[in-house]
C-alpha cells in the first residue's frame, strides 16, 4: 500500500513533527499479541505497548466482543441523572483493587480528564469542609499529567507548557527526584528521599492551609521513569498528613500491573487520597479514564450538598460509555483471569536483568526501572531530543516500538510478553543503539 503526502495532509498529529511524519509515515495497520505491522508488511514487536495502555497485548477478542455486544445492546445512555448497569460493575471492579479506603469512582475519557477531574474534586472537597481557601497545588519538575490545561498547569516539562503561558496560576514545582548518584540504580535509589521536604518548603513559603493537593506520578513515566527513591512517597505522605493536603497518585502508567502490583500505590506502600487512572483501565481498546477517591472525600462532597441536589458539578457526555465499560470490564476479567499482575511481578526480575545489561553501550548514559517499567537515556546530540526521535525512528526500522520522550527511551512492553520476546526485544535494541549513526 502507498501513501502519498496529500492523502495524510488533513490528519494534525499529535505530539508528531507532522511535516516529516508525512514525508516518510509509519503506519501501523495491524496489531496481536505484542507484534505490530507496518504498511510495507513489516513485522515488529511493541516495546513500549503502545503508549503504555496495552497490557493484556494487542487484538484481544474478549475485549472486541464485549464491546461490540454492548453497542449492539445499548450503544449509549445519557450520563447525567441516568445510567446503566455496567458502569456500575466497572466500578466495583476497580474499586476491588484499589486500596481498602478507596472505594468511588468516577469515569472520564482519557488521563487529562482525570487529572481535571481530581483536581476539581479536590477543590470541592475542601470547599465542603470550609477550606475553599486551598486553592494551591503542588506538582513536580519533569511531571507529566497529560494536556489539558490542568494537566499542562502541573506539567513540569518546558515544551509541554512554555508556549501556553495562560494556564491555571497557583502551582508550584517542586524538584524531580532524577539525581547523578542514582544513576543505573534498578529498583527504588538510595539516595533523593530529602527531596519531599520539598513539599514542605511550599508549605512554609505558602502557608499549608492554602494547599489543596500534591499531585505526584509514582514513577514519573513519560519523562523517562524516575522511580521514587526509598522513603521519599511515604515522607510526601506525612507532609500532606499534617498540613491536610490531598495526596493524589497519578497512576495513568503505573496502574493495572505495570509495576507487578495492582497500582504503585500498593508497590510501594503508601495511600493516596485520590488516584488517577486510564491506559490500561481497557487494555488500550476503548478511551476512558478514572478517579477513584478516598471514601471521606467521597461522602465529605456529597453530604454537602442539600438532600436532592447534584452535588459535584462536573461529567463528560461520555463518561461511562458502555463501550468503554465493557472493554473495561473484559480487560478487568482478563487481569483476574490470567493473573497479570502476578505475571508481571514473576516477570519483571528477568526484563530488568536484560535491560541493565544494555549499560555496557557506549550511547547509554543511565538507565532506571521498576517492575514492568523502565527508562533508558541516551547522550544527547546538540540539540537535545533530536538524537532520541532519531533512535526511536531507526528502532522502528529495526522492528521494535519504542517511545522515546527527548533522549529517554520508555521500554515498557506488554505484561503478557514471553522471555523469548523480551531477548529478541533486547537484541534489537542492542544492536540499533550500539550501531547508531546519527
Ligand atoms: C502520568 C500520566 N498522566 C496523564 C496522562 C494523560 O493521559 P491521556 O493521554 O490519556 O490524556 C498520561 C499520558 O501519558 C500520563 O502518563
């Protein structure tokens, strides 16, 4: 199949450079399991399962026939003041694996409206309580929590928010957590458990009572896993505990198995007071998102509000679309079914030896990782993040998808993937990197 210039022109890509895309495409036309196929016919593996969602792998018929059932029964329901059953049982579900204190849950479309989502809750909540003062949110330099205009005001990535300067005021950064002497550290570093008394110098800068939340990835994904050093979540923790600011975990990567538990907030033993969620909620199949939410901010919000009132004033259209639910609920089956989290956990040992070996390469300047998850930068070129597009290009051509944001590599491949994938995966990647021409 040929594709020309003119007939991709009217697409806008994101996150693309579209005049070069268009140039020279990469199209997938075909996905299983964890290989793919380009338009040429080639066959290559996903190292990076898609953006991180698909991680029951791709082309999975339990998924497509629940959805297509349920457009064939009830292809859509109102949201607001009317509903259908399987929203529900999704969010039983869900609500099953998250931890014992967190048990509602609210559905959005995609990550950004979770994070919107969250932060509008949190600033409910604390109106409900009498503190609409918090108006206030911590974020974290090197953050990612999507592109809507709250997440692109928590964004602690420069080209994600230095050309959109009128985003939400009142949040302030505090350090990442990537430091030099953790470098090639696999699991949690040592070192950088310090850096949560960040968090407490916003609070004696700003006053903790106008803090209404603390939003933190786990594991900072998209910038290239930074895996949090060891006591450094569960210090965040105590700092929001005495200063009754909200800790909200952004587990859009890291929920659903990714790090061999359900979400990293089990991983790594600390409770948040809300979690965001997506990717993985379906496997990828259908877009949706989700915050589930302590069960005090939960009744705190709606007990607020006069007997018959709506009490948060906040939906999407499609929110809960009973497409997006069923996939959900497939996927959710699929986890329990096949046990994945454990498989990723048993799994994990052997994908990080492999990745860790790949330090010996000259290009390679540090890696991290944790569970099914891990980032691998190379040095940059002059003009940094040009190299890392190049790589995943030449990745590509090589027969392995990799997502790279700047000159970090995110290697991430499907919870179901087989040790003999991984090698090939490996292999791949080895060669590409150790014979890299820019
Ligand atoms: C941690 C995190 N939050 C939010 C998002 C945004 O999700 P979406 O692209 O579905 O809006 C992402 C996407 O990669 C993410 O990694």
């Amino acid at each position: 199949m040929q594709y020309s210039a003119n007939t991709l022109e009217h697409h806008w890509m994101p996150f693309t450079p579209n005049r070069e895309f268009k140039d020279a495409p990469r199209l997938v036309v075909k996905s299983k399991g964890v290989e793919l196929w380009d338009h040429h016919g080639n066959r290559l593996l996903d190292g990076s399962s898609g953006l991180f969602c698909v991680a029951a792998g791709h082309g999975r018929e339990e998924i497509a026939k629940a959805v297509h059932s349920a457009l064939m029964e009830n292809d859509y329901t109102a949201p607001f003041n009317l509903g259908h059953p399987t929203s529900f049982e999704l969010a039983r579900m869900v609500a099953a694996i998250t931890p014992e204190e967190i048990n509602h849950v609210f559905f959005t479309n995609s990550g950004s409206e979770s994070i919107d989502t969250a932060l509008k809750i949190a600033m409910a909540y604390h109106r409900s309580r009498g503190e609409g003062q918090r108006t206030r949110f911590v974020s974290r330099e090197r953050a990612y929590h999507g592109v809507n205009i709250g997440g692109t005001s928590l964004s602690g990535m420069v080209k994600n928010r230095e050309t959109f300067s009128g985003v939400m005021p009142n949040v302030v950064c505090m350090r990442h957590t990537w430091l030099e002497e953790n470098r090639f550290t696999r699991g949690q570093p040592e070192h950088g458990a310090e850096l949560a008394e960040d968090l407490q110098r916003m609070v004696d800068t700003y006053g903790g009572t106008t803090i209404a939340a603390c939003f933190v990835e786990p594991i900072a994904g998209s910038t290239g896993t930074l895996v949090p050093p060891k006591g450094y979540l569960q210090r965040l923790r105590e700092i929001c505990d005495a200063n009754g600011i909200l800790l909200v975990f952004d587990e859009v990567i890291c929920g659903f198995g990714r790090l061999g538990a359900p979400f990293a907030a089990q991983a790594f033993g600390v409770t948040p007071d809300i979690m965001t969620m997506a990717k993985a909620l379906t496997n990828g199949a259908q877009p949706m998102g989700a915050v589930a939410v302590r069960d005090d901010i939960y009744d705190t919000i709606v007990n607020a509000a006069p007997e018959g009132a709506i009490e948060l004033f906040h939906g999407y259209t499609y929110s809960a679309h009973p497409a997006a639910c069923a996939a959900g609920i497939a996927t959710q089956k699929i986890y329990q079914d096949e046990k994945l989290f454990d498989r990723a956990d048993e799994l994990s040992d052997y994908f990080l030896d492999k990745v860790f070996a790949l330090q010996d390469i000259d290009l390679v300047t540090d890696i991290r990782g944790y569970g099914m998850l891990t980032g691998i930068d190379v040095k940059p070129g002059v003009v940094p993040g040009i190299r890392g597009t190049k790589i995943q290009k030449a990745l590509f051509h090589n027969g392995i998808h990799i997502k790279f944001t700047g000159d970090a590599g995110i290697f991430a491949p499907p919870l179901v993937t087989t040790r003999e994938q991984i090698d090939e995966m490996i292999g791949v990647v080895r060669e590409t990197l150790e014979t890299f021409k820019d």
